[in-house]
C-alpha cells in the first residue's frame, strides 16, 4: 500500500468543533480586489470590456444561435438526449413540489396579513465551462426557473481554450427551455448579467457554481442584482462506521473530490481500522479514474479521516462540519440521517450514490459549500421569485391595534407613524368608496 492519502485526526468531546472546520467559500480578498476592478469596468464601458477581458482570460463573448442549438442535440445523439430527458422529468417533478404557496392569517377580527409568491421576470443561470462541459448543472438551474415561471431564463457559460463550445452543454439548454444561452464566462460575464450592456440585459438575479473570480463577482454585483450563495470548491463528508464497505466509502470519497483538486473530501468513523481498508481501495480505485491525478491532490491536500470514540461525536463533527455532501454508510443511515440537520445534501446508505443525485434522482445538485449549510440549502423553486407582505385592514381592525400602534410609536418618537393610524379613526373624517 502507498503512503496514506487522507491525514488522521483525533476529534474527542473537549475540541472546538465549530472553530476546528471553520472555512469559508468567499475567495481571498487579492482575487476580490481584482475582480471589483473587472467589474466596475464592465459597468462603465460594457460590451467594450466584456470583450477586453474575453480577449485576455478567454470564455469568449457572443449569443449562441437557434441554430446552434437545434444542431447541438443533432450531434449528441439519442443516448444523451434521453438521458437528459429522463434527468428533466425527474427534476421538474421534484421542483413542482417545492413551488412556494400563498398564505394569509387573520391575526385579529379586521385585521388580515398574507404572505404572496411572485416569480422574477429574468434570471441568470451561470454554468461552469471551458475545458469541462457541465450539462447537469444547466439542467439544475434552468429547469427549477422554468417551473418556477420564469419569462427569460439566461445561460451563461464560457467557450473552451479554443473557442470551442461542448454540444451536450448547448442541447441542454435547448432542452430544459433556455430562453438565451451567452457564451461567456469569468468575472466579466457575471457583471454583464447584472449591470446590462448594450447587448446584454441585465438580470434580477444570478445563480450556479462557479470558480474564485466567479464567485467574487458575484459577491462584488451583490446589490445590483440578486444572488444565490458564494459558492466555493465542491467537498464531500463519509460518516461510516465498521459495517461500512471500504470500497463504497473510498468511491463516495472519490466522486466529489475529482471536481477539482482543492475540494476536501472528509472521512468520519467510529472505526480505527476502517482508514487503513478505505486507503487499500483508494489505491486499487485511482489508476481507474481519469482525474487519477487531480484526486491525489485533492486527497493528499484536503483529504481528512477524523476518528471519533462514539456515535454521538461522529455526528456532532459532520454537523460541525456542514458539508455540501454527506454520505451515510452505517449500521443504522435512516436514523443516523435524522440527526443531519446541517448538509447540503445527504445520501442515506448503500445504495444511494452521490451521483444519483448529482444527476438523476430529481433533487437539486447546486448546494452550499464551505459550511454555509450551517444556514442554507439547495438551490430551489423558491430561489426564482420573491416575497411580498400584504396587510389589509378594515375599521374594526384598526380600531383593535390602534392603541398598540400608538403607544409604541410614541416610545419611538414616530409621532407621524402614531398619526397614520389615529388619523383614519377621527369621526370628522368622511368615509370614501374604496374605504376597506
């Protein structure tokens, strides 16, 4: 067996947890800096920019055709298509589930509150790009905008090196409904989404994964439009305890490390003697796989297996860790996954893959990264439309809260707050047709 690739650590009930896996998925404050540069420079000058930076750090800068779509799911063949038919329905069917519903309280006699759901009118759907091609991901954002109802539902992606464009990205988008797919990518393409150009309009929020300058841009268009999460490298956290089957905790280790080689892949046990059984597979498993060399460095550089002396701490370290993916393979994983309560996305068992829901089990694979599951979750219906308050009061319900509005508006010093309730109540006052 080769060296180990995952670092042991000892984790008892004394340690800091939360302070242990503090991380962040902001990037550092160099990339930025840089980044508000790029994109107050897209601000001012626009397309003229976009196409500045194109030229210097590539992703390209144009509008795919109609027909470039239509040629797209052409080229891929059926398997594909069916594949990415079969995804769809599975995600659409999920999502409809998730579509937020009106409600309305009345919380006194007169006295009505509703809480109403509206969708945006034009979103952005951000997809990695490039060198990979990443067709799942416009599937996850594109379809949850769609049902959520949605009118213009923009994809934005980057060319390759060569100004190469992946066909099963483009009939992806033709298939989940896109309603425009820009190819371009980086910090410039995020800000030409939120600022507009004279050939882009600008969108009320932008969602997906992306890189660091991805991802600081934007945090840095935060405000002029809308956003979902930062989004930070992709990470994965096994608990698994000695009725865990080494290989399948190695390759659910393996399938989101090989996203790139700064994602953290955590082992969790209860077992002292899983590690050295989980490192024999990670040896038989790499040479297989065609990332073999970004997962030894994803492995050697962010891989952990934190021993713990029981249960109870085993699943206090997963949720102080808050990983984007947890993987339970244990005696029990349908109770061990109740007491899960800060993940991403949790996979309960053997027979549940982090693949299928990366792309077949209708669940959303755009989650929370660098423990921002602590308080957020997946990407959702929801995510594409906005609240509103709506309060609706008649006169008996004015009457029933007046001296509660006056009394603390007075505390406040709001005397025009108290006067906008006491002033409706004068019996001078002429009552009017459209009077609630």
């Amino acid at each position: 067996m080769s060296s180990p690739r995952l670092t042991m650590v000892d984790v008892d009930t004394t340690t800091d947890l939360r302070r242990r896996f503090k991380r962040s998925a902001v990037p550092d404050p160099g990339v930025r800096d840089a980044v508000i540069a790029v994109c107050d420079d897209v601000s001012a000058r626009g397309d003229s920019a976009v196409r500045d930076y194109a030229e210097r750090f590539g992703g390209g800068f144009r509008k795919a055709t109609s027909e470039e779509l239509d040629e797209a799911v052409i080229a891929v063949g059926p398997e594909l298509v069916a594949a990415i038919r079969q995804a769809s329905v599975a995600i659409e069917e999920y999502h409809r589930e998730l579509v937020p519903r009106d409600i309305s309280v009345t919380t006194n006699p007169g006295v009505q509150v509703a809480r109403k759901w509206a969708p945006l009118r034009r979103v952005g759907c951000y997809v990695p790009g490039g060198k990979a091609a990443y067709p799942s991901t416009v599937l996850m954002t594109v379809i949850p905008a769609k049902v959520a109802g949605v009118e213009e539902v923009v994809v934005c992606s980057p060319e390759g090196p060569g100004g190469e464009v992946s066909d099963a990205l483009l009939a992806a988008c033709r298939l989940a409904g896109a309603t425009e797919v820009w190819l371009m990518g980086g910090a410039q393409a995020i800000a030409a989404l939120a600022y507009g150009t004279e050939t882009v309009a600008e969108v009320d929020k932008i969602v997906g994964p992306g890189n660091a300058w991805v991802t600081a841009a934007k945090l840095a268009v935060f405000g002029a439009t809308a956003i979902d999460l930062p989004a930070g490298p992709s990470e994965v956290l096994v608990l698994a305890d000695s009725s865990a089957d080494p290989e399948l905790v190695a390759i659910d280790l393996l399938c989101q490390a090989e996203h790139g080689p700064d994602s953290p892949a955590i082992l969790v046990t209860t077992d002292p003697t899983l590690l050295e059984r989980v490192e024999r597979e990670l040896d038989r498993l790499l040479p297989l796989l065609e990332r073999a060399a970004i997962l030894e460095q994803a492995l050697r550089d962010h891989g952990q297996a934190i021993l713990c002396p029981d249960r109870e701490t085993a699943i206090e370290v997963a949720n102080a860790y808050a990983s984007e993916h947890v993987t339970i393979l244990t005696q029990d994983p349908v109770g061990d996954a109740k007491s899960i309560i800060a993940a991403g996305s949790v996979y309960v068992g053997r027979w549940s893959p982090e693949s299928a829901g990366d792309y077949a089990t209708g669940a959303n694979h755009v989650l929370p990264t660098g423990g921002l599951a602590r308080a957020c979750g997946p990407l959702s219906v929801e995510d594409f439309g906005s609240w509103r308050q709506e309060q609706t009061l008649d006169r008996t319900g004015l009457e029933a809260i007046v001296g509660t509005i006056s009394t603390l508006a007075t505390a406040e010093g709001l005397t025009a707050h108290r006067m906008a309730a006491t002033i409706r109540l004068k019996e001078t006052r002429p009552e009017t047709r459209n009077e609630t």
